[in-house]
C-alpha cells in the first residue's frame, strides 16, 4: 500500500516536530542563529496567515503548535520554513544540504481543554524537562515562554533576509555601467539594505481563547510552577556552567545516544477522545484508499471522491494519459 498523506483535521491545534539529520545540534543558539530563525517563522507566517500558539526551539528539533486551516496551508507554511532554515542556519553554520532529517511529523490535539494544556505543558517544559537550564524561561534558544507568561504576545527579534531582492538589485547595479565608476562603488546593494524585522504572533489555544490578558498570564504561571516541581529533581542536577555548555556545543557531530519515541495518532486526554480520533482517523483513510484505487483504474470520477485533507496519489504516466484525454 502506498505511503498515505498526513491526517490533518481542518481547523484542529497541531503539534508539529522537524528533527534535525541525525540528531545533530545543528540548530545550536546563538544570537544570529535566534534572529534567523524567528525571522523565517514569522515570515511564513505572514506569508501563509498560520495561526501561533507557541514555539520552541532545541538545538536538535523544532516543535511548533500550530492551528491550520487546512493542509494546504499546513504544507505551504512547513515549506517555507523547512527549506530557509536549512538555506540560512546551513550558511551560518557551513552545513551542506537540508538540516531536517525526511518529513515533519504532525499530531493533531483533540477539543478537551486539558489535552491542549498538556501539549502546551510539554512545550514549556522544554530546557528543563532535559536537564539543561533551571528555569523554563532561561532557555537561550528560541522559546515562547517569556512572552507567554507576561501576555506579551509578540516574539521580537527575527530578521528575514529578501535574498530575491538582494539578488535582483545587484544584478541590476552589475548591468548598469555608471556602478563600474569607482566614485559610485559604495551604492552597491549591501544584504543589510534588505534585511528586515519581524516578529512572531502568537495566539492563545483555543480552550482558552476567551480569557482576559490577566487570565491568560495567571494560566501560564501556574503551568510554569507545576514544571517546576514536576521536574525539581533535575533542576538539582543542573550544572553552573549550563549555559557555556548549551552555546560552546559543536553543532556537526552526531551524538552517540538520541531519544526516541513513537509518534502517537493524536494528543487525546480521555480513552474516548482518543477513540473518537482513530475511528476518524480509520474511515478517512479507508475513503483514501478507495477512491485512490479507483483512480489508478482510470475512473475519472474518483477525483471527487478523495477525502478532504489529502493529496492525490502517485499515477503511472498511462493513468495521467487516461486521465487528461478528453472524454
């Protein structure tokens, strides 16, 4: 059977994960590091108009809590993100080649309020949850969690290089014959002149989409004190010089020993939530392939027929032929 497309519920929280290759830290922070990357999120995210609820970012993964409209806007925006990542961290870092190893992962979060705080939970937990910083919010990476827990939606810092402008601009004083002149050399286009600020918006989940700014900012501290004793153990552990580990960390070896975890169907609270998904989960893949085989026979009508939230399978090139004559 062929490899079926993601499940992705329209309008439903998505937890997503992109894995650097081979679990390199190769997403180490930095200071120019930290700016790109904000920077291209927030440029996908007013290219495509993603809905934010939280961002961390290790040195090894990226986990973003997205909520889609649908899986076209879905795949747009991890297009973007997922090949300028690897175009401006792997110049920054000389890295050769995308930094992500194959396709993100995305696991939807069912409608209970308490499952969308867990999922929410587990992203602030990050940096502590491993041991690495005492404190959620002194994670150097990129991180959600200081804007969170004063309100402050809006994570300030990211700059987006306009490459395309960059290139069309230099193109243009190269062509132009004055710009030989050496008394008009300093009007050459500098990548600074097309460099620009953005910022990440992020959005509440949606159990908590009527609270008040006062609200909100009482939720995430109460979040951050249960991390806090949830993981007090290793917050213990946690060495004085953390943070020259964290930044002096070599991003190109591969690590001898990685985690790794299945990937659930869903981030469900309740046995029944979780039920609900896989039947959901079973009847939309069943009508997948269906109509999916009905195509590869050459019946045109089984282009309607393909559930919403997927792409259409791989044909043969005598399929396509069939499929394009006119009828």
């Amino acid at each position: 059977m062929p490899r079926l497309p993601r499940f992705v519920p329209p309008g439903k929280p998505m937890v997503i994960t992109m894995r650097c290759f081979q679990s390199r830290f190769l997403l180490r922070p930095s200071d120019r590091v930290n700016a790109l990357i904000k920077g291209v999120i927030a440029r996908a995210q007013l290219l495509y108009g993603m809905t934010i609820h939280d961002v961390v970012v290790m040195s090894n993964h990226v986990h973003l809590y997205l909520c889609p409209r649908d899986h076209e806007q879905l795949e747009a925006f991890q297009r973007f993100v997922g090949s300028n990542l690897s175009k401006e961290i792997g110049a920054e870092i000389s890295w050769e080649g995308g930094i992500f190893r194959g396709r993100y992962s995305s696991v939807p979060v069912t409608d209970e309020e308490k499952a969308q705080v867990e999922r929410l939970t587990y992203l602030l937990a990050h940096g502590v949850k491993e041991g690495l910083v005492p404190r959620p919010q002194d994670w150097p990476g990129v991180s959600g969690v200081k804007e969170l827990m004063k309100a402050k939606m809006r994570i300030r810092g990211g700059k987006w290089i306009d490459r395309s402008g960059l290139y069309r601009a230099r193109r243009a004083w190269e062509a132009n014959q004055r710009s030989k002149n050496r008394r008009v050399r300093h009007q050459e286009p500098q990548r600074i002149d097309y460099t620009h600020s953005l910022d990440i918006v992020l959005s509440p989940i949606p159990c908590w989409q009527g609270f008040t700014r006062e609200q909100f900012r009482r939720s995430i501290e109460a979040l951050l004190e249960s991390i806090q004793e949830q993981y007090a153990h290793l917050i213990a552990q946690v060495p004085e010089d953390w943070k020259k580990r964290i930044l002096r960390r070599d991003p190109h070896p591969r690590p001898e020993k990685t985690k790794r975890s299945r990937r659930p169907l869903c981030h469900a609270a309740s046995r029944q939530a979780r039920f609900e998904c896989w039947e959901q989960y079973h009847a939309w893949v069943s009508s997948y392939i269906q109509a999916s085989e009905r195509l590869r026979s050459g019946v045109r009508e089984a282009l309607k027929e393909f559930p919403a939230g997927c792409h259409l399978p791989r044909l043969n090139a005598e399929v396509r032929k069939a499929l394009e004559a006119p009828s």
